[in-house]
C-alpha cells in the first residue's frame, strides 16, 4: 500500500498555478526526499495534503484512504514552516495540548517518550518562545511524533541547524521509520543531508512532478567518474580528451565521467610523461544529479 | 519496514470531545482568560460607583441608578438606549467577550498552532463548534464576575436591593444563555477575518456594541411591526432579559441563541471548508 497517492492535484492562487495537475506516489515506509526551487511547490502540496488548503482539483488518498477521512487524518503528523506551538507555554503544556488533540490517554508517558526520541527529555519545562531554533524544530518534530503517527510530514526540519542538529535529527529520522514504521514526506533544499536519509525522491518543478525514484534508482542513473591532479593539468586534458569521451575541468580536478579504470588511466598518463598527484573514483551526488535534471529541464537549483 | 495500519475513525462526540479539552485546557493555561474574568468584574464596580453624574444643565447632581440590579439588567427592554445608564450592564461582558474571543482564535493562527488541529481534525466543523462552546463558557464566566462586581459596587454605592428575584434570576440566565449565540457571533467574524487580527477585533467591538440594532428597530418602526421582533436578534434578546422578564423571555433567550449559534456555526463551516484555512 503506498502511504500517500496523489493523482492530478491541482492548486491556483490568482490564477497562478501553485500545483499543477501533479501526481506523486509515496510508498508506504519511505522516507521520501521531496525536492524543488523555492516556489516549487512543495510546501503547497504538504499543506494541500494536511488540509490546509482547499485543491482546485485532483485527488489526494492516505494510505488508500480519502484525505478527508478523519480517522486517517488524525494519525498524520506535520511540521510546516514552524511547530505550530504557543510561545508562552512550556515545551511539556504545548506537547500536552497536542495529545488533548489527539485523545491520547497517557499524555506524560508519551510526552516522556517523544521527547525522548527528540533528545530533550530534560527540556520540558522551558517556555518554546526561549527555545533555539535546533530545538524548536525538535519539539516540531515531537508534536508530529505525538500519537504513532502513520505519516510525518516535514517543510524543511533541517534548514537553519547546525551541523550537530542536523546530525541530530537525521538520526532521528532514521530511528523513527526504522523503529516505528513511520513514512516520512521531508522537503528540503540541502541535498547532501538528504542524500543521507531518503529512500525514495520526488522531483518537482513549477508545480509539477518532474520525476520520481527510489534511492537505488538514483543511485544507478548516476554518473560515475574518475577525478584527477597532474602537475600539468592542462596537458593532461588536452590528452585524456583525446582518449576518452567525456573529459572536464571542474573544481580543480580533471573529471573523465563514466570510466572508473584508475589503473588504465593512470598507466596512460605515466607513458604520455604526466605525475598523477592525486586520483580517485567518484559518483555524482543527489545535488549534482538534481543540478543536471534541471537545467535539462531549462531551471536552476536554489 | 512497513507495519500494520489500523485507521479507527473516531466518533463526532470523540472529536468534539478532543478538540474542547485543547481549547479548555489552553483557557485555563493563559492569563488571557482569567485576565478578562477581572475586567468584567471591575467594570461594572467602578461603574456602580459613578454614582453621582451631572444632569443636562451641569447643576444639580442626580445618581446613575436608584437599584443595584439595574447594573445587572435593565428595568425594561431598552432596544434603543437614551444614556448611559440604560447601556452600562451585563450586555457589556458581550463586548469584552468579543475581544476576549479575537484574542483567543487569533493565537491559534498567530502562534501556527491551528495547523495542528487541522491536520489532525479532517472535519472543520469540530473547529467552529469547539471554538464557540469554548468561548461561550468563557463568556459566562465573565458575566458571572460582572454579577460579583456589579453587586460590590452597587453596595459600596448604597443603592436599594429591592427586586423580584424570579426575573432577576432570568435575566441572568438569559444572559448567560445569550453567550453561546455571541460566542459563536464571534468565532464566525474570527474565521472571516483570520488573516486580519485588527479587523477581527474591530468587527467583534461593533456587533457587540449592538449599534446595528438602532438602524433595525429604524425599519422595524417603518413597518409597524412590534419592537418585541427585534428579540430574533442576539442583541434584541440580549436587552429582553431584563429586570422585567418572565420564562417566556428565557424561552426566546434559548431559542434566539441556540438559533444563531446553528446559524453561526454552519456558515463558519462551509467557510472552512471552501477557503485555505492558513
């Protein structure tokens, strides 16, 4: 069963589409790497997902279910733009509201528990509005943990963390699809930690979907390439150019793509009188690959 | 991995049920509500305590009320007031009630905590119907501290107590009663306007002011109909629970309320469900 199936959604604002005719499949367990320019969107098809908005057309279903079934609604758990939290009440009142919200029986229980997994067990009692940003998004990503939720879905949980919160919370993502089955639907602009977490990615562009894939499928549609440092840098491209056919300068390395004989190529330099200094194989990553999707598409990356 | 899913859909009653006990448990977290609970209660002592107010010529001095219960209600159905004596009573808590319901739903959207309940609460009507019951208690908890206040101060003042307790005790109920058509009066301006914090309080000031009604009674008279219709609105029935009032004015109290806050509620609704909701 797939977790979300959205089929020709559509969502204007003045005119303007905002969604066009989109359609995206999440399958069930995924964590799924949502990604596009800003005004893409992205955060418009979350909020169309959550409710928030009202579609012109199409047809949203959660796990098989209508969108509008409350009983499948009320086991999704979101993080848009911000927590959604009062900034005069502690973090423990805000999670306390929440499984009000949710009719969860043993509030302080599963208030210890997610905060637990946010890794703020003993934060509970500070009012949100003196909380960082780090933890702002963590106590985020508690309210949408709050009540086992079947789906999470995340605007951007890790713009603006540093590089602990961010290690932070890409574990916690794994933690939670791992060790609670969760599906997670997360956009967000830096690729390179996504490239870290996601299982499955959708491209989308101007309100469409450009593409959709699953992590092995990116993995085996990217290039591989062989990156290089002579001493003669432009030499040596003059005569890897001439053997090989895609050969590039690029961030100080001469770059052969889709050739991975390091030995060959080292040998072939050798006997033209070229010292390798440096050589190592190398596959683009989810940036470059995406870089590549859209300027074949006429864009550009943010 | 993947799991078993199983999606129980709650009930009507579970859903109401969960949204009042957020909107509950926030009114008794935040100072907003016990903030209002004492602007209700000192309003009406310091206006007991104007006892004395300047006639037209400026001379003579006459007192604002000969009874402590006319600060509660009015001695009769006033639809049109003539000073400030005959505005100055429990309707006053509609007011402030107005801006205590624009405060309360404008944090929901303010602090972004809206789009929680939203998410989780695939039915908008849960929104409007929690928000207005919610509110209405409020509102009655603040008239019962305007009863408190209006009673300190008109015995402070030294007015008379005498009165007939049954109508007494109905006008109160019939105010208290009239809360939840007004509460629901306000949630729905709160959703037309819940992009515009000012405007929210600015429309839920002007209809609890009751101006609107001095333009109605204007064409009720043109037609000749009897003042007594202009009881079909919240503000008509409001001023009907008076000092007068007997338990056919309690049955039109509930009726009234009960009526629009249906009214109120299945608009906001269809509002909800027809515009983005943040």
């Amino acid at each position: 069963m797939n977790a979300i199936e959205i089929r020709n959604l559509s969502k204007s604002f003045r005119g303007m589409f905002a969604v066009d005719h989109l359609n995206m499949t999440v399958p069930q367990g995924a964590i799924y790497g949502f990604i596009g320019e800003n005004g893409s969107g992205k955060s418009t098809t979350e909020k169309l997902i959550c409710g928030h908005l009202v579609p012109d057309g199409g047809e949203i279903k959660l796990f098989g279910r209508d969108y509008t079934d409350p009983g499948v609604r009320v086991r999704v758990g979101a993080l848009i733009e911000n927590a959604g939290c009062f900034p005069s009440s502690s973090i423990y009142q805000n999670l306390k509201m929440q499984c009000i919200n949710l009719g969860i029986k043993n509030a302080d229980e599963e208030i210890n528990r997610v905060l637990e997994i946010v890794r703020m067990e003993n934060n509970a009692n500070i009012k949100f509005k003196s909380c960082s940003l780090g933890m702002k998004q963590r106590v985020g990503i508690a309210m949408a943990l709050l009540g086992d939720p079947a789906l999470l879905i995340l605007d951007e949980p890790i713009n603006g963390l540093d590089t602990d919160g961010m290690r932070i919370m890409r574990e916690i993502l794994i933690d939670i699809t791992q060790k609670y089955g969760c599906t997670v639907l997360i956009s967000s602009h830096l690729l390179g930690e996504l490239e870290k977490i996601a299982t499955h990615y959708g491209i989308i562009r101007q309100g469409k979907m450009i593409m959709e894939m699953s992590a092995e499928e990116m993995d085996s549609r990217a290039q591989v390439f062989t990156s290089l440092k002579t001493q003669d840098m432009d030499g040596a491209l003059r005569l890897l150019s001439k053997k090989y056919e895609d050969v590039r300068q690029e961030d100080g390395y001469i770059r052969i793509y889709d050739v991975q004989d390091v030995e060959r190529i080292v040998s072939f330099l050798i006997e033209n009188g070229h010292v390798v200094s440096e050589i190592k194989k190398n596959k683009i990553g989810l940036e470059e690959y995406y870089i590549e999707i859209m300027s074949k598409q006429g864009g550009k990356k943010q | 991995m993947t799991k078993e899913l199983n999606f129980k859909s709650p009930s009507f009653f579970e859903r109401i049920k969960s949204m009042l006990g957020v909107d509950f448990y926030r009114l008794f977290h935040t100072p907003l509500f016990y903030i209002f609970l004492v602007i209700s209660a000192i309003i009406p002592a310091m206006v007991s305590c104007l006892t004395m107010m300047p006639d037209q010529s400026g001379n003579t001095m006459e007192p604002l009320y000969s009874n402590v219960w006319q600060i509660i209600a009015a001695s009769e159905p006033l639809y049109v007031v003539r000073s400030i004596a005959d505005y100055a009573n429990m309707n006053m808590v509609f007011i402030f009630g107005g801006i205590m319901v624009s405060i309360f739903i404008g944090h929901d959207y303010k602090s972004g905590y809206v789009k929680q309940l939203f998410t989780t609460h695939a039915k908008k009507q849960d929104y409007m119907i929690s928000k207005s019951l919610t509110c209405a208690f409020a509102m009655a908890c603040m008239c019962l501290t305007y009863l408190i206040g209006g009673i300190a101060g008109g015995a402070f003042a030294g007015y008379a107590w005498d009165i007939n307790v049954g109508s007494l005790i109905i006008a109160i109920l019939g105010k208290i009663i009239m809360s939840l058509g007004w509460a629901s009066l306000y949630t729905f301006l709160n959703i037309i306007f819940r992009r515009y914090f000012g405007v929210s309080v600015g429309a839920s000031f002007f209809f609890g002011t009751g101006i609107l009604i001095i333009g109605v009674a204007a064409i009720v008279e043109s037609l000749s109909l009897p003042a007594s219709f202009l009881n079909v609105f919240l503000y008509g029935s409001s001023v009907n629970a008076c000092l007068t009032s007997n338990i056919g004015t309690l049955i039109v109290c509930i009726w009234v309320s009960f009526a629009w806050a249906f009214i109120y509620n299945v608009a906001g609704t269809y509002i909800l469900n027809k515009s983005d909701v943040y």
